[in-house]
C-alpha cells in the first residue's frame, strides 16, 4: 500500500518542486519513503519538460535539500492514483478541484499552509518567480513550516488505513 501526495503550483519549476523535495525528505527522514511517494506537477502545460528554476535549485542546495526534476502537468487522471494533491495557493486549489471527477478527488485537494499551526488564515505561498532570491529563501520557509503538519496527517491517514 502506497501513500500518494503530489504538490501543485502553476508552472512546476518553482513552489511544488521546491515543497516536493523537502516533504520527500521529512518522508525520509520518518522512515516512511518505503510507503509515501512523492511528486509534483503544474496547472499548466508552459514548463513541461523542463527542469526546476535554478534559483529554486540554489535555494534547496543552500538547505540541504537534493531534487532531481523534470516539470510536467497534472492530469485528471492522476486523481484516482493519488491520496492528496496539495496546492501551493488558493487559485491551484480552485483550478484543481474543478478539474476532480468526483466530489471524493475533489476533497483530496488542500492547500499546503493549511498545515501550518501558525499561518494564522494566510495559506497561499506566494510565487517567487518574478521575484529575487529572498522570495524563493520565503517560500522554503513557508513549505518547511508546513511540512511536519503535513507529515502527522499523512501518518494519521496511514494508521486509519490499517486499522
């Protein structure tokens, strides 16, 4: 039995990549990566192919975070395979839950901040593409805080599966 999460931003070359590689690595780090998988994807199609921003790399490397990543797009079809689809900011969480075939792919969509005790009602992350090396270092610490929440409930998730 696999656990599935997939994150979501626009593009996949900045926010999802960048929260893929650090929740790949609390999973690690939990001794989970033998039962959670981990990936990401993009509402769009415009990066597909390629590989993640090269600031969003530098910032991971600065960190200690590894990411190997080719950009894609979510697909409708994925929802049947996936356990969450966690959305970087409010219009990911709309466009994918328009996109879920049934009320049931629909309610796996959350948003990442959600996870975090004290982000206090602002859950989007903002996207740092346009912007310089302190927003990409602001959206590692948004993912990173949200990160362990995000980890309990999938642990949560995986014990009500075996009970």
């Amino acid at each position: 039995m696999t656990y599935r999460v997939c994150f979501v931003c626009t593009g996949n070359i900045c926010r999802s990549p960048m929260a893929e590689s650090v929740f790949r690595t609390r999973v690690a780090e939990a001794g989970l990566d033998d039962v959670v998988e981990v990936d990401s994807a993009g509402t769009g199609d415009w990066h597909e192919g390629e590989g993640a921003d090269p600031r969003t790399l530098s910032v991971l490397e600065e960190h200690g975070y590894a990411l190997d990543h080719t950009a894609r797009m979510f697909r409708p079809s994925w929802f049947g395979r996936v356990d969450l689809v966690i959305a970087l900011d409010a219009g990911h969480l709309k466009t994918l839950r328009r996109l879920a075939p049934t009320a049931q792919d629909a309610a796996k969509v959350r948003l990442l901040r959600a996870y975090d005790p004290a982000a206090d009602g602002a859950l989007d992350v903002p996207d740092p593409y346009y912007g310089g090396p302190d927003g990409f270092e602001e959206c590692l610490r948004m993912v990173e805080a949200a990160a362990d929440g995000l980890l309990a409930a999938v642990r949560e998730d995986l014990e009500g599966r075996r009970t």
